[in-house]
C-alpha cells in the first residue's frame, strides 16, 4: 500500500521539516484528482510496493533533522495497516505525525485521535455539501464530511481545512454552504489546481477550464472573510 516516499519538504507539514509518504488507493474518484497513480487500480499496479521496514529505516536516517512525517495519498485511512504502521513510527522515532485527508471516514479518523496517532490533520473540503453525492458517487457522504469537520475541530490537535479551486465545482453557492460550517479559530487554505495533464483523472475537465483569478478568488470568499476564518493561499500570485 506505501507507493511513493520524498524524504524531505519543508512546505507541506506547516511549521516542520518532514517526509512524505504516500499511500494507494482511494474511496474518491475526483476529475480533478492528479494522483491518478495512486487511486485508479491499474495504475496501482504498475507502482512497486515499498517495505514499511525501508520506511522505518529512511526515516531513522533522517532522525534528528526532520520533524514529523505526512501520510497522504489516494485516502490512507483505506490502508488496514496504517494503525499499526504509525504506532511503530511514533514508538520507534518519536516524529510528528501528519494526515492528509478527504474526510469520509469520521469513525475511523476518531478512533486513530483518541489513540494520540496524530499530530496535525489536513482535511480537504472539495466542494460544497449538495455537491458531494454527486461528484464522489457514495451516497450521503456529506454527513460524513460535516461529521469529520467537527471531529477535527474539538480534537484539540492543529488542523486545516484545504480547497483545489476547480471552477466547475467551486462557485459562491459552494462557498455559502460551506461557510456555516466554518468558526473564527480555522484554518483553511485554498489552492490552485495542479494541471498535470498525464496524471489527471479525467482529462477532459480541462476543456474550456477558466482560471480563476487571485482577485476573483477573494471576491468569492467575501461569506468566508467575513467570519475572520484565518484564510491562506497556495499557487496563486
């Protein structure tokens, strides 16, 4: 289930020197999505297996430099072993742990909190609520959103909230339905789409894709502003 490691960043555990590692498979198939390699099955498969032991070892090696680790992927809550997998980690090199997640899996997510297998989470909202159904193809999943949103928020561990601007799912009737949702202590960052033309899960969402603006952006967040939601930006001038 680990297809990929990178063993240093600096920009996506905020704060901290970290590795990322990054895990296959997802509940989610989002057009947009530009990790096709780790979320459409035939793709997995060409992608070799790494060891948790080579893991373990590269992050032992780096031991004193680094801070924590990011788990990513595809969705890594999916992975059976990831439970097991991060309490050999925080056992063996006492790092940091960080969660990329899309938020559809609340019970899981509670339970890996209450057993203090986390140190930061990164949970995106990829679009709003009514939309949801539709875009992941599960049914309901936007209770399972709005049900992770508010685990997160009463863990008490660091957190933000992170949006891929894509403009066919992400419009001001979006961002009214999210906004309810959101308190003055969030963090939440929004991002440009990364165009990776090969890796892109649907390709053909690029067909008369509009860019959206810096300026735009900010006028469409106005509901978000005004809440005083500690907003930031990645990708965009």
């Amino acid at each position: 289930m680990i297809k990929g490691f990178l063993g240093t960043t600096i920009i996506d555990y905020p704060g901290k020197i970290a590795s990322i590692i990054f895990v296959s498979g997802c509940n989610f198939f989002c057009p947009f999505c530009y990790n096709k390699s780790l979320v459409i099955a035939d793709h997995i498969k060409t992608q070799p297996d790494i060891s948790e032991n080579t893991i373990l070892d590269e992050l032992l090696k780096r031991k004193g430099f680094i801070d924590g680790i990011v788990i990513t992927g595809g969705e890594a809550l999916l992975w059976p072993e990831l439970r097991d997998f991060l309490s050999i980690v925080k056992k063996r090199t006492n790092l940091l742990i960080k969660l990329d997640t899309n938020g559809s899996l609340p019970e899981k997510l509670k339970s890996f909190i209450d057993d203090a297998l986390l140190d930061y989470i990164a949970m995106d909202i990829k679009t709003g609520f009514s939309k949801y159904s539709r875009l992941c193809s599960i049914k309901n999943i936007d209770k399972k959103i709005q049900e992770s949103m508010q685990i997160i928020r009463s863990s008490g561990l660091p957190f933000e909230w992170r949006t891929t601007v894509v403009p066919p799912l992400f419009k001001i009737s979006d961002i009214k339905e999210i906004t309810p949702f959101l308190s003055s202590e969030d963090v939440y960052y929004f991002q440009k789409m990364a165009v990776i033309e090969e890796e892109i899960i649907d390709p053909s969402i690029l067909e008369g894709l509009e860019d959206v603006s810096f300026t735009e952006l900010k006028t469409m967040l106005k509901p978000i502003l005004k809440k005083n939601v500690k907003v930031s930006y990645r990708g965009f001038d």
